[in-house]
C-alpha cells in the first residue's frame, strides 16, 4: 500500500498541471494495480477513507463534476480544484477542507523527491525525469542532453579536512549549478559526490558549454571551514539523445564513459561521450561545414560534418583530399553566434560510392567572437585556441 500512495503522489505531482495526462496516468495504474487504486488515490487527496466500491463511485462522480465545472468556466479546471469542490458541495464528506491537507500531500512531495543535504532533487526523481523526458523526446521526435559532474579527489578532501567540510562542498557545488542552469533544466543529486543534469532539447554542442561553465565556477571556488581554506574542482561528462544512446538506461552509461573518460585524463575537464579514446564523437551541428585548403586559393568545399573526436572531425566530402593537406574548417550552426574557425590536417581519406570520408586532426580553433562554445571545444578536445583580440576593440 505505501508503494501505492508514493506512485500516486509522484503521479499527481508530475502532472499538476496536465489533468489529460494525470488521468491517462491513473488509469494505467488502475489496470496495473487493480481497483484499490481508488481508495489510496481518495486517501491520498482527501485524507477520507472508502471502501473500494465507494471510492470507485465517488472518482467517477468526480470526473463528471470536474467536466461540468470546465464547461460552466469556459476554461480548464485543475482535478484537485474538483475534488475539494466535489466533497464539499455534491457529496459534502468534507465539513471543513483544510488547507493542512494539502500542506501534508506538498511535504510529502517535497520529502520523496530532494536530497536532504543540497536541496538538489534525489535519486529517485532522476530516474522518473530521465524515464518521462526520454518518453516526451520519443513521442515527439526530441533532443536532450545529460551531464554527469563528479567531485574530483573528493574522499582526500574528506580525510583532510572532515565530513562536515566535504558537506559544505557538495552544498556549495549544488548552489552553483542551480544557478548556471536555466529554468528548464533539472539537477540532482545522483549519489555521494555524483550530480546529473538533465538538459530538455538541447544539442550536445550546447550542453558542453554549460558543463564547462559549471566546471570553470567551481574550480574559481574559494571554501573555508574551521578556519582552513581550501578549493576543489570536479570532472564532467556529456552524452545526448539520440546521438549517443537511445533509451536512459544506455545515456546513463555513455555519460558515465564520458565521465571516467575526463578522470582518467587528469580531472577538472569535461568530455564528451566517446566508446574509446580513438573513436570519433558526435556532435550534431545542424549546418553545413565550410572548408578549404590553407595558401591556396581554390573555392570551398561544402561537406557534412559527421563526428568529432578527441582529436578531430570526421567529414563528408563529394570529393578527395590529400592526406597531409593543412586545411581551414569554418562551423555554422543555429546555436552559434558567429562561426567558429578551425585549421586542421587531413590525417585519412575513405572512398564510398557517393562520396569519400576525410579525417581530420586539429591543429588549432580560432575564436574571433568570444564564443563559450569554441573555448568549451577548445578545451574538451584539448587543442589551442587562437584569440581575436578584435572583440576587446573599443567602439567609436
């Protein structure tokens, strides 16, 4: 039964504000769990006991009341508004609808979904909001992106300085990415220094950023306790729906490689999912990509870009390349401000029979925009970035 009444809440809080999809939901329950569904859902919204035949009769009287009330309104009408009015009203089983009653359904929301100590959301509320954005990017043909952040050397900071300091740093940390994260976004607590971000309709490019964004906070973070100073940083990984995994269980898992991909190479970095360090990662750029030969005048190529590695970018082309060209690469995209330059050396060549792949290895991007996402590439690539010192030029 308690299992029951935690579905039920989870249910009515998910779905506060969708009725269609609440009960959608609660039908779904009710042919999983049987009929006393009825009586734990009353319980849950009135704190009223009934027998299952009773409480069967009163929801569908209740779902008739709640269509008569958004027909005479002319607007839609929240269940829970139809249930308070139902029980006072039409079956009058509630003398006095107190406002405790919901008072004790929110603390009871609050208490199942945040963790105790960073007021982040918890473990449990991840996997319902991974399970339920992988279901909405489905049905409609979405994006997303997760990110898996770990406190580096956080154990050594605990020895060193004591629990009561690593929780002020995991509280710290939890601060700061509630801050950098947009409205949108969903953070939690994953587990011990394990936080997730959960990125709805965002491209892989631009969840980067904000992981980068997040890391470079935190290593500015400047702690105190108990009259010792110290700092931190964490390491990050990136993976993205549909281009990495196609259901949560395996996005999960390639955040989590990316993850020990950025430990393993020397921490306070972010990476972006890869299988191993000599597979190319995708990134899903939604423009064309512009290239052409350095020193030599000959127009530009438009290819494809298809993945990125830790290292390069693997193109599309309708024609050759020869291994060891240097070449210029200029990225267009939605998400970006102005282009990002990048030049590169032809480093493999592919035929197929509509076209040949060419693997390039980057020599150096260059950022003639103060663009987050070259340096957030720049860094996660582990290539140097060519500043434009144009941006800092005073306007007359």
């Amino acid at each position: 039964m308690g299992d029951l009444r935690q579905t039920i809440i989870d249910s009515l809080d998910s779905y506060s504000s969708d009725n269609s999809d609440l009960l959608e939901t609660v039908q779904d329950i009710v042919a999983k769990e049987g009929e006393e569904v009825y009586p734990a859902l009353l319980s849950v919204l009135t704190h009223l006991e009934f027998s299952i035949q009773d409480a069967k009769i009163n929801w569908g009287g209740i779902l008739k009341h709640h269509h008569l009330l958004e027909t005479k309104l002319g607007r839609p009408v929240k269940l829970i508004t139809a249930v308070c009015d139902y029980f006072s009203e039409v079956s009058k089983s509630l003398r006095a609808p107190a406002m405790i009653e919901l008072q004790a359904l929110e603390e009871t929301r609050k208490n199942s979904r945040s963790d105790g100590l960073t007021g982040l959301f918890n473990r449990r509320f991840f996997d319902e909001a991974l399970e339920g954005e992988m279901n909405r990017v489905q049905r409609y043909d979405g994006r997303f992106s997760l990110i898996f952040f770990d406190l580096d050397n956080f154990k050594n900071l605990n020895d060193t300085y004591g629990h009561q300091a690593g929780d002020l740093t995991l509280k710290q940390v939890a601060e700061i990415m509630m801050l950098e994260k947009r409205t949108e976004d969903f953070v939690c607590r994953y587990g011990g220094e394990e936080l997730v971000l959960i990125l709805p309709e965002t491209r892989k490019i631009n969840a980067l950023v904000i992981a980068e964004r997040i890391r470079q906070k935190v290593e500015e973070l400047k702690l105190e306790f108990d009259g010792q100073s110290f700092g931190l940083t964490l390491s990050g990984g990136v993976a993205s729906y549909p281009t990495d995994a196609k259901d949560a269980k395996s996005l999960i898992h390639a955040a989590d490689i990316a993850l020990y991909q950025a430990k393993e190479n020397g921490k306070n970095r972010v990476f972006l999912h890869t299988l191993d360090k000599r597979h190319y990662i995708r990134i899903d750029f939604a423009g064309d990509v512009q290239i052409s030969k350095v020193d030599q005048e000959s127009e530009q190529i438009t290819v494809q870009g298809k993945n990125f590695s830790c290292s390069g970018l693997l193109l599309e082309s309708p024609v050759p390349i020869e291994i060891g060209t240097q070449v210029k690469i200029e990225l267009a995209d939605q998400n970006l401000n102005a282009p990002i330059n990048i030049k590169a050396q032809v480093a493999r060549v592919e035929k197929f029979d509509s076209h040949y792949d060419i693997g390039v290895s980057f020599l150096e991007i260059s950022d003639t925009d103060g663009s987050e996402i070259a340096e957030a590439l720049a860094k996660s690539l582990g290539v140097p970035i060519h500043q434009n010192t144009k941006k800092n030029t005073p306007k007359n």
